[in-house]
C-alpha cells in the first residue's frame, strides 16, 4: 500500500515520529514535506500537491498534519477524487473509509499526541470501504459536487 505524509510547520514534529512507524508496518511511504521545520510555511504547499497524487491514484492513502487539521483537510477537499477528514476518534478513523470512502486521514500535530495517531493511523489504513449500495448512492452525490 502506498502511503503519502505531508505537514506544515504544525504538523512536522508529528510526521517525522509517524513515517518511520509506517516503514515499520511495512508501508511504502512518500514524503511531501515539509523536510525542515520552518514556522513560515503554508500548509496548502504539502498538502496540495499530496491530493493531487491521492487524485491520480499514485497513492492508496494519505495523512495530512497541521496544527490542528482543520486546514489540511479544508485545502485537500478542493482537489477532485480527495475525501479527507479531520480525525480525533477511533471510531470515525475506520468508519469514514468503510462508509464514506475517507483517503486523506488528517490530524492536528499540536492535538493529537503521538500514540494517539498511531492508533488513528492504523484503524485508518486497515478499514476497507464497503461498497454497500446505500454509500455508493450517497459517495455518487458527492462525486456530482466535483463536476
Ligand atoms: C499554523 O500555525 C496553523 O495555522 C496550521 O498548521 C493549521 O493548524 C491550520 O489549520
């Protein structure tokens, strides 16, 4: 499975701990950055450029790290073919891919601490989404939204 990180400034400290927990699941993972920490970038330079790769199907997931989330997933939800969702719970983890098709796990790196993402992280990139006709009819309506 292949796997996209990116982080803002917000989000670096988080994505350096949870890349190297992905290699060890065995995960081939791409890293958008950011590679340095730099208190002056902007989270749409990482986060856009990983939705379009989520988009073009160069990746089966991503995760998206600011400093709360809320901006990497409102930027990642412009991009066609992206659904991301700010995640904090365990149950919404693996309920957004198996009912809604969620492919973008965001989190807020000042939130979220980092066995907690560990958790959100594995419960994301384990669920399947289920295909089942009532979340194909609600996924095609969304999909309409793209056009
Ligand atoms: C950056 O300071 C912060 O605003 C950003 O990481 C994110 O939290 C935005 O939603």
């Amino acid at each position: 499975m292949k796997i996209g990180i990116a982080a803002d400034h917000g989000g670096y400290e988080l994505k350096e701990i949870i890349h190297p927990f992905l290699e060890s699941l065995g995960y081939e993972v791409t890293d958008y950055g950011a590679f340095e920490l730099d208190n002056t970038d902007d989270y749409p330079d990482f986060v856009v450029p990983m939705g379009r790769a989520l988009a073009d199907k160069e990746l089966d997931r991503a995760i998206a790290i600011c400093g709360s989330g809320v901006g990497a997933s409102v930027a990642a939800n412009k991009i066609a073919g992206v659904r991301a969702a700010l995640i904090n719970d365990h149950f919404s983890a693996h309920q957004g891919v198996e009912d809604d098709d969620l492919n973008m796990l965001c989190l807020g790196g000042r939130v979220t601490g980092y066995m907690a993402a560990q958790e959100l992280i594995t419960a994301f990139l384990t669920a399947r989404f289920t295909g089942a006709e009532r979340h194909m009819r609600r996924l095609h309506k969304v999909h309409l939204l793209e056009k």
